[in-house]
C-alpha cells in the first residue's frame, strides 16, 4: 500500500518543519496512524519517536 508510505513521510516532513514540535501534534501523528487500521506497532512508534522531534 502507497498510503502507508505517503502518511509516513507526510508525518515526518511536517514534524521535522515545524520544529517546534508540540504534544498536539504528536498526539494527531498518533490518531491518524491508528486510523489508518492498516498500521503496524513499528510505524506507531517510529512516528511517536520522530514527532517527539528529538
């Protein structure tokens, strides 16, 4: 599935724009990857541990 892959780099290359990273967003990161169903435990935290904008 191309969504997967389209959701991921959406997610990535808005939290490493934004800098400034807030809870907020990181909570949405999570939402829209639960609501994607088709999601995996790996993509979840990938997309918690770069939302986090370590």
């Amino acid at each position: 599935y191309v969504n997967i892959y389209i959701y991921m780099y959406v997610c990535m290359y808005i939290c490493v724009y934004m800098y400034v990273c807030t809870y907020i967003y990181m909570y949405v990161c999570m939402y829209i990857c639960v609501y994607m169903y088709v999601c995996t435990y790996i993509y979840m935290y990938v997309c918690i541990y770069i939302c986090v904008c370590i």
